[in-house]
C-alpha cells in the first residue's frame, strides 16, 4: 500500500532528510579533524573541532525533535488517508 501521502508525513520525512543529511556533514567533519592528527597541538585542535561538531550535533537532533513534535494533525492525516485507501476497504471498523 506505501505510506499515505499526508503534509504531517512530508514534513516529517523532509525534517529527517535534513537531519540525516547534516548527521552525515558532522560525521565528514569529525573523520577530517582526527584523521592524521600529529603531537599534542594537533590532538587538541582535534578535541576542539570534534567538540564544536558534537554541539552542534545535539542542536540538530533538538531542532528535528522539536519539529517532529510540531506534526500535531498526523493522526487525523492518517485516520482520514487510511479510510481513503482502497486497498483498505473492509479492513477499519465501521465508524473509523
């Protein structure tokens, strides 16, 4: 059947999108800050940069948490996609 096409269910892939995609840039950041780091002024610029990008990490993960949780009419959106389904007919109580 594939997931109903709902505004909630766009906006909820699109802010997952986003957040896999700045993920996917920290994880890039923090292999390019460690990778071939040398002596102690280059380990430290390393737990600097690694620091910075984990900060910005927890940002993100609170900035699609709070959008996510913005998707207030999902339920509706999904009770109404689901009585649309064809290929739902017979399988939602009647009254649904």
């Amino acid at each position: 059947m594939g997931a109903p096409d709902t505004e909630s269910g766009d906006k909820a892939r699109s802010a997952l999108d986003t957040l896999a995609t700045s993920l996917q840039g920290d994880v890039d950041a923090i292999q390019q800050a460690v990778q071939d780091v040398s002596g102690v002024e280059g380990l430290l610029a390393a737990v600097s940069s690694v620091s910075a990008t984990l900060a910005n990490v927890s940002s993100e993960l609170s900035d699609a948490l709070d959008q996510l949780g913005s998707l207030r009419d999902v339920d509706d959106q999904l009770r109404q996609a689901f009585t649309d389904a064809e290929s739902c007919d017979g399988l939602l109580p009647s009254g649904s």
